[in-house]
C-alpha cells in the first residue's frame, strides 16, 4: 500500500456511521453521534451548506412537535462535520423538549465544539403553529479573525430580502 492510502484509511477509521448497516437512531438529544474528517483543504476559504427539511423537536411546554427546515452553511478550519453524523445527531432533537431559538444555538454551539469552524451559521424555518412561524438565525465568526467580522455584517444583514419559503 502506498503512503496515500494508508493516510486516507486512517481517516476513515474515525467515521463509524458512514455505510454502517446497523445504524441506531437516538431519541433524545446526543450529541456525541457527530464524527469529524479532516478538511482536506484547510488553506481555501470555501461554503460546506446543508439543507435539512426533516427536523423535528417538541414544544417544551405543550410537548407538541414541531417541524422545520434547517439551514447550516460553514466555512471549514481543519475539521469538517460527516453528514451521515448531522442526520443522526439532527434526528436525536426529536423528543427534546426545546424552544426553536435554542434548539438553532445548541446545533450551532455544538458543531463549534466539534469543529472549530471560520464561520457557521444555523437558520431554522419552522412550520406555523398558531397562524405563527418561527425562523431563528444565528452566526458565529472566529473571534479576532475577518470572520469574526463577516458573522457581525450577515447578522445585521440577515432576511433583509427573504426569499420564498417552499416549506410551508
């Protein structure tokens, strides 16, 4: 085997739920599902997005569900989040008992801790409930980098021209 993919399979190693047959579907909040690879280009500045139109948590106080799509858009540092771990980790929100507000900065919070990312940003656009919809935005820029920045510019700029919501 040659040193390139000797490299590449250490990699993979890390990754358990990619092509795993027996995947177990939390149903409370874990967040030690999600599993990283390396950024294999950690000196562009680039956009990974994903857009998750199956969220699903419960109204903290009427335990009612609640139903939404889920935009997070990053720029990489050195690790990037493995999709197969958001859906999973996404998923285990279902019986958690959260507003939407938190719900948005815990999933941002918690990709921050796993990957230390330039800049990432989570909006969530739920489904009305009670003729009301809710679509909380939040951003986080590296402290002290142009991102840091660029977090404080979206943020102020944020939903000025919405654009046409499909999923409601």
């Amino acid at each position: 085997m040659n040193h390139e993919s000797n490299e590449k399979d250490k990699q993979l190693a890390n990754l358990t739920l990619l092509g795993n047959q027996n995947t177990k579907y939390h149903d409370r909040y874990n967040p030690e599902v999600l599993e990283t690879f390396m950024n294999k280009h950690p000196y562009r500045d680039y956009w990974v997005k994903f857009n998750c139109p199956e969220f699903t948590s419960l109204c903290p106080i009427t335990g009612q569900p609640d139903f939404a799509t889920i935009y997070i858009s990053y720029i990489p540092g050195e690790k990037m989040v493995e999709s197969k771990s958001l859906k999973l980790y996404l998923f285990s929100f279902r019986n958690q008992g959260d507003f939407h507000e938190d719900c948005m900065n815990i999933i941002m919070n918690d990709l921050i801790k796993l990957m230390d990312p330039q800049y990432i940003e989570v909006w969530g656009k739920f489904t009305p409930r009670g003729g009301i919809s809710i679509d909380p935005y939040c951003n986080y820029g590296k402290p002290d980098t142009k991102y840091e920045e660029m977090a404080s510019f979206r943020l102020m700029n944020h939903d000025m021209y919405p654009e046409k919501v499909d999923n409601r």
